[in-house]
C-alpha cells in the first residue's frame, strides 16, 4: 500500500493569508501551526479581531528540517508556569486496576457490550513514562472529504486489522473504543490523587483538548504499526469547510471496516448541521452552510477570547468535575456528536452518547477537527495561548501503545503538534470570513423593555427551563475605552446549569433580540448554545455547570455599547425539561 509522502513546506506568508480561504483544497504543508503562529502573533487578523495590530518586526521562522523531523523536543518544557492557587494539584492519572463496573445508560450487565455494559481496558501491572520516539516520521493528517482511493484502502486494511485483534488486546477496536468510555463515564476515580470518591471526567473542562489529543496520538501509532506504515495519520473530518460538512461516502460503505449502522440514516448524505437540536429543521442547504459558518466564527472568535473560554475551567485534584467546557467544546463538538448519533438507538449509540461515541470510526475524524482547532486557535495571536497553570501542565492520562505498554502522559508534552510529529492538511478556510450580522443594529432595546421585562434581581433563582427565559441584566460598566476592552473582555455567565446528564440537553442564548422568534446563528444576536452529551456520573444522574459567552464584539455591532442592560433571552431546544439556572450576570475578565 502507498505511504503518505511529506511535502515540501511552501515559503511562510503574512498572517492574514494563514487564516484565509487562500489555503488550497489540496496542499498539505509540514510546519507546526502551534510554532507557526508564534512568528506571526502580532499580525492583523482583521475579519478576527480589530484589536490586534500587524507588526514589521515580524520575520519568517526558519525552522532546520531535522527539528522537524525529531520533534523539536524539549519545547514542551519550556513553557513557564502560572502561580497555582493555594493547596491545589494536578490530577493524576487514574489506577486503572479499579476501574468501576456501573452499568452504562441503557445497558444492564451482561447486555450488547463485550464487557457485560461496563467499559474498562485490560489492567496492566506495569506503567511506563511516555519518551518522545527517537528518529519519528513526520505525518500530515489529511481532510477526510480529500482522501484518495489507495488511501482509503490502507485506512480500511488498518481498521480491519485493529477489529481482528484479540478481544483482550488493548490495542482492539472495542477495546481502544472502551478507553474513551472509563474516562468518561464515571469508571475511574482520584484515587491516586488522594480522592477515591470523586470520579475522573475529561469532558467540559480544560481536560478535553489535551486529552483527546493524546488519545489519537497512540490511537494513530497503533493503526500506523498494524499496517506497518508509520507515515500513516488519521484523516480529519473538515466540517467547518463546506466541502466537508457531509459524511464522506467511504465511511457510509455498508461493506467497509469504517461503517457503522448506528448512525442517524437520514444524515448519511446530508448537509451536518453544526447547532444540531436534537432533530431535523427545515432549513435549506445553503441555510445549513450559513449558518455552520457563523456558528464557527461565533465560537472561534467571539467566545474564545482567551485560554479558559477556549479550553474550559479549571479541573484540578480534589474537584468534581463539569467545571464548563470550552467554546468549541460546547458547539459544534457536541451537536456533531448527537446528529450523527442513531435516533433509532435507546442512547442514540453510537456517536451520540459518550461511552459508546468510541466504536464509530466517525469519532476518530471527528476529534481529529477538534484538535486542528486547537492549532487554528493559537495561530491568532494575543491571548490565543496554551494555560499556563503547573496543575494543568502536569495533570497525567494512560494509554496503551502499539506495542500494547500503558504509558503516562502529561499535559505539557502535548501542547505542540509538531513535537508529536503531525500536522494537520491546510485546506479552505472559511468560518474568519463569516461573522455574523446584526438583525437589528439600534440601541435602547433593553431601556425600551424597563417595566416589562423583569431584571436579574427581580427575578427568584433558580429558574427552570421549560420555557424561553427573559431577563434584563445589568452592566456592571458601559461605554468603555479600546485599551479596557482589549484588557478585559465583557462576558455574559450563565451560572449553575442543573441538568440531566443521561439526556442531549441544549439551549440557545441571544441577546437584545426583542423578537418572540429568535434570530438564527448568522445573527450577531446570538450569543451561543449550551449542549451536553448523555453520559453518566457516579452515583448521580445529574450534574451542574456553567455557560459563558462574549459580548465585547456583540455589543459593539449591535451599537449596544452604551447601554445600561442587556436583554438576555434563553431557548431551550432539547431535554431542558428539569433543566435549572442559578443565575444569569455580566463580569469582566
């Protein structure tokens, strides 16, 4: 079977032109985009944000191909550490060898699973700390839509031969799907942190980044190793381009390694819907690619102002989890997830559940976008930057590689994909391009509506969501200058989110939209949308989170900028039924 050759590099451009549609379909490039942008951190990103300006100085990195080649290792450990707050700790990876045996939602011991509805990995009785491979081949990960046939075939061969493992050998399909499952489906616990009765979750906190990214780190090597290729990388499924946003047909062959029949069957060759509420609306196609755009740039830009909104909160030793996930986390990550789940199933298993999410080939693709985003993100310069917190640096995961070894990892060994060996195909690049447009660009809204909107302190929290919510919400300042904006930017929190976690539960946020039917995702009215995946928690079926969204941008193009309130509304769109807010305020961070 044919390798994946590594390009040529091309010379490095202006900044603009890295986040463009100037980016071809079909020109991969090798440089890290996480070592990338650092040259370019300063550059105007101006369909981005007005508030960064270009600067001469900047200069073409010129990178030694063997550093390429070798991972440029140590980098990683270089990355200076914030101060920690008093008593807390990195979280540690979890003892394997106690992993939990709680029934899964919709299973009972014994049912449709190979582990009798649980879903823990084989235990090994020895760890080992993770090394960068000497003399690794770099690896470019191609968009998923762009494949070519010899390549689809040796990602079939590589599938098909990790499916003929032995059910026991970590390094199996269902057992490499099961890896995901205990790390978020309550089966592992703090116990090696000194917490036995608090679980591990890698999901809406700043786990989920680094986590994943690993996790298709060793599931790549295994894939890679069967096939006896080490060029070979996972293909990303490129969603947020509209010559990717449908399921590529090779994976809808019902006689390929890559088909799942539990997947939602009247999406298989539809337009995805990235703000996906649980079912189908009657938008057209190029209202879906609209709006898909939009929702992009919402949560890439708007509310990923800086590294806790992009990456979740903090989740250290000691703490539950469910802390709030990060923008991208929330949506498109989330949505994806259920509308490519199976409607028919009892969970929508495959994708659309966390413990099951594993055994589609999708989640794989899937994820690997989620990661490129990450690289995307930071290439944006000012606070696009990676945490700097030691407990996240040095939080630790498990995984077994090809060579079926459970290695521990560390946060802080991930944070360039280039020291991993992988970059990611650049392809068109459309979302920067497509922000959002005000429906109604006046101010006054929420001086107009005094006296028939309740504001936030006569309001009785907690709220239920079973029904749209209204409220007016002051501002603690208005009218403020470039330089405290560009300090500090304005945020609208949603606190103490109460929710069923054995439910896809979603809602919308728009703001100064008076209307009683709610303006779509390419307004600049809306703020965002809350969604969780059903999954369990130990001993609890219900969790509690926040929600945040950034209105600095909002405001401005909505020429709100002066005014006292905010006109807050709240949508519910799926299994918000026993759904509770604590409270809805305005900050500045």
């Amino acid at each position: 079977m044919a390798s994946l050759q590594t390009p040529t590099a091309p010379a490095a451009g202006n900044c603009t032109k890295i986040l463009s549609s100037s980016f071809t379909k079909t020109y991969p490039v090798v440089s890290s985009w996480p070592l990338f942008f650092t040259t370019y951190k300063r550059c105007a990103l101006k369909s981005l944000k007005h508030k960064v300006s270009c600067s001469s100085e900047n200069k073409p990195m010129n990178l030694d191909r063997r550093d390429v080649l070798l991972g440029l290792g140590g980098l990683a450990g270089s990355v200076s550490f914030a101060t920690t707050p008093a008593g807390a700790a990195p979280l540690a990876a979890p003892d394997i060898s106690k992993c939990g045996t709680g029934t899964l939602s919709g299973f009972k011991p014994g049912e449709d699973t190979p582990t009798g509805g649980d879903c823990c990995p084989p235990n090994s009785s020895q760890i080992i700390d993770f090394e960068f491979p000497k003399d690794q081949v770099f690896k470019v990960r191609p968009a998923a839509h762009l494949l070519s046939a010899n390549y689809i075939e040796k990602f079939n061969e590589a599938i098909k031969r990790m499916k003929e493992l032995p059910e026991d050998d970590p390094r199996n399909f269902l057992q490499q799907a099961n890896v995901h499952c205990a790390y978020c489906n309550g089966a592992y616990t703090q116990s090696l942190s000194g917490f036995p009765d608090i679980e591990i979750q890698i999901h809406n906190s700043w786990l989920f980044y680094p986590f994943h990214r690993w996790y298709l780190y060793f599931y790549e090597r295994i894939l890679g190793s069967l096939i006896d290729d080490p060029t070979f990388a996972l293909p990303f499924w490129n969603w947020d381009s509209p010559a990717g946003m449908t399921i590529p047909k090779y994976y809808n062959d019902s006689k390929s390694v890559l088909f799942d029949p539990k997947r939602n069957q009247a999406h298989l060759e539809a337009v995805i819907d990235l703000g996906f509420n649980g079912k189908d609306s009657d938008t057209t196609d190029a209202e879906k690619v609209k709006n898909n755009l939009s929702i992009m740039y919402r949560q890439m830009v708007t509310n990923a102002t800086d590294p806790t909104a992009f990456f979740g909160g903090e989740y250290r030793a000691g703490t539950e989890p469910i802390s709030g996930g990060g923008s991208i986390e929330q949506s498109p990550h989330t949505p994806i997830h259920s509308w490519v789940g199976d409607p028919r199933e009892a969970n929508r298993e495959n994708l659309g559940n966390f413990y099951s999410a594993g055994r589609d080939t999708m989640f794989y693709a899937h994820h690997a976008n989620c990661d490129r985003m990450w690289s995307l993100w930071k290439m944006m310069g000012g606070k696009h930057k990676d945490i700097t917190d030691s407990d996240w640096l040095n939080t630790s995961f498990v995984f077994y590689d090809e060579n079926k070894n459970l290695v521990r990892v560390y946060v802080k060994d991930c944070l360039l994909t280039n020291q991993l060996g992988y970059d990611y195909q650049k392809v068109d690049l459309p979302w920067p391009n497509s922000k959002p447009v005000p429906r109604a660009p006046k101010s006054g809204i929420a001086k107009k509506l005094l006296g028939k909107i309740k504001h936030t302190h006569e309001v009785k929290f907690p709220v239920k969501l079973d029904k749209i919510v209204k409220v007016l919400v002051p501002r603690p300042k208005k009218s403020r200058s470039k330089k405290e904006k560009e300090e500090k930017e304005e945020l609208l929190i949603i606190q103490g989110i109460t929710y069923d976690s054995e439910k896809y539960v979603k809602f919308d946020v728009f703001v100064n939209d008076e209307d009683d039917d709610a303006s779509g995702p390419d307004k600049t009215e809306f703020a965002g949308s809350f969604a969780q995946l059903p999954h369990k928690h130990k001993g609890k079926s219900h969790s509690k989170t926040n929600f945040r969204a950034g209105l600095t941008e909002i405001l401005e193009e909505l020429e709100a900028d002066d005014d006292d309130d905010v006109l807050v509304t709240v949508i519910p769109r799926s299994g918000t039924e026993d759904v509770t807010i604590d409270g809805i305020k305005i900050i500045y961070v």
